[in-house]
C-alpha cells in the first residue's frame, strides 16, 4: 500500500495499480525492458491489473509469471470497460497508467491517473484527464516504488 499527503492536491491511499497493456507495459506486444521485474516487485505491496483488448494476442504468454491479473477486455468499447473496471476495485484506491485514447476515462477515474509517453506516443485527450506524465514506463514503476517523487512532482 501507498500513503502519502501530498500538499495541496491530495491524500494517497492506494493498495491497487492498473496498467494499460499494449503502448504502456508493451510495445507491439514485447514487453519493455525490466517491465517484468518490477512489476513483481510492485506485486509485494499492490494488487497489480493489466487491462487490455490484447491486440497482439502477446499478454497471456509473456506475462504469465508475473504477479498480476490479466483483464481482457473488449476492443470496441475499452475506455469505458476501464472505467467500469476502476469504478468496481473503487476509484480513489487506484494508481492507473496508460497512453491511448482508450484510456482516457480510466485515467480520470482513479485515484491518481499516470499517462505515460512511450515509444508509440501518448494521446493528447488522455493528457488533459491525467494528473501526472512521465516519459517511460519504467521512471512510472520507479516513482510508484519511490512515492515522494510523486509529492514532488505534484504538490503545489
């Protein structure tokens, strides 16, 4: 779990994190590099989610020793089946982090929203309904592993 104040913006409380797959965690499919290691590092304090349509057909067999609950979900509807999904693990719990169009709601629904750049760009609608952007996936493990980068980055 997370706790932490952060001065003029909020009170973290958050046992849970839910990451976009494909564009977040991966990139066409492949995982990124020391995704996996830290993700199972995450694991020992979080309940850890991959949300995703799967477009590659990858997530199963290249996450599949990793300490996190795969969600597929369906391609035609995703930004609002994230939404619904961080609605039911209850909203102010969640860390999310995600890159597309599609992850839009989710991003605004949680607690804390994280979109993250990446390799395949992050989309501009997303942005507004985030509170943080960092660069790549893993400066997002290492600040959710190291949570006062987030009150220095987000206090005001």
């Amino acid at each position: 779990m997370l706790k932490c104040q952060i001065p003029n913006f909020k009170s973290l409380e958050v046992d849970k994190l839910v990451f976009d797959y494909n564009g977040t965690l991966a990139c066409d499919g492949q995982p990124i590099e020391s995704v996996k290691e830290k993700l199972n590092q995450l694991a020992e304090k979080f309940e850890v989610y991959i949300l995703t349509a799967d477009t590659f057909g990858t997530v199963e067999n290249e996450f599949k020793d990793i300490e996190a609950e795969i969600i597929i979900i369906d391609s035609n509807d995703g930004s609002k089946a994230k939404q619904k999904f961080i609605r039911q693990l209850g909203s102010q719990t969640v860390i999310a982090v995600g890159n597309g169009s599609n992850d839009r709601l989710m991003l605004d629904e949680a607690g804390l929203g994280i979109l993250v750049i990446g390799s395949e760009g992050a989309s501009t609608r997303s942005l507004l309904e985030s509170d943080l952007l960092i660069n790549n996936i893993n400066d997002v493990l290492d600040t959710i592993l190291n949570p006062q980068r987030l009150v220095a980055s987000l206090r005001e």
